[in-house]
C-alpha cells in the first residue's frame, strides 16, 4: 500500500492509523510521515488563529 502524497510505500499499513475517508467517493492512504507533517502543519495553523499560550506549547513540543 502506497501512501497517496508522498508516494512511498507504507510500512505497517493500519486502516486506523493509515487511511483517511474523505466521503463514501473518496478515500486516501496517508503513511505516518505524512500524517505526522499533517498535524504539525494544522498546529501552525492553530497557533496562528488561536495565538494562545496554550497552543503554542503545543506546538512548540513538536
Ligand atoms: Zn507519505
């Protein structure tokens, strides 16, 4: 199973933690790298809109 953006081969495929359903149409696989950088990027993107303390400890952790 290949993950759908950077296109490499996803290790230890789960469809918990690996496949994200968009709507009954559409579906993608996400390795754990992607998803990773996913979650960092909304985290900036939280800081930004909510720039609170509390936040940007959060992100700062990462
Ligand atoms: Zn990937």
């Amino acid at each position: 199973m290949k993950c759908n953006l950077c296109e490499k081969e996803i290790a230890k495929y789960n469809t918990i933690f690996n496949h994200l359903i968009i709507d009954d149409n559409h579906s993608i696989n996400i390795c754990l790298d992607c998803s990773d950088k996913f979650i960092k990027w909304q985290g900036k993107i939280c800081s930004i809109i909510f720039p609170t303390k509390a936040m940007k400890k959060m992100y700062e952790k990462k």
